[in-house]
C-alpha cells in the first residue's frame, strides 16, 4: 500500500479518505455532514469518511 500511496499522492484528484479508501474527486456525487460523514459516488457507491479525515475532507469538498 505504501507504494501506491507514493504513485496517487501525485495525482490531486485523488483524497484518502478513510484507512485504506481513496476516491477520485471526479466522481462524487453527494456527501453528508452529519455525526457519520459519507460520501456517494456516481456509480451508486458509498464510503465513510474517518473522524480524523472529516474537517479536512469536507474543506476539500466545499471548495469544488
């Protein structure tokens, strides 16, 4: 894992969201705020966004 986080740290596109899931910001659909922060995807997909990720994350997000 720590080789492709080297390769997809260089494509901005791309966050790390939780542990082990990274998305492209391309794709997302939606996303929710709430005590459980998720986000969906266009393919119907959904992950949950880490507590510790959380404020970074949906600072991303509000920028797009």
């Amino acid at each position: 894992m720590i080789d492709f986080e080297f390769i997809i740290n260089r494509f901005p596109n791309f966050i790390k969201i939780n542990r082990g899931t990274y998305i492209n910001l391309n794709y997302i659909k939606s996303y929710s705020k709430g005590a459980e922060c998720s986000i969906s995807l266009k393919d119907g997909s959904s992950f949950e966004i880490s507590r510790r990720r959380k404020a970074e994350i949906l600072s991303i997000l509000e920028k797009k």
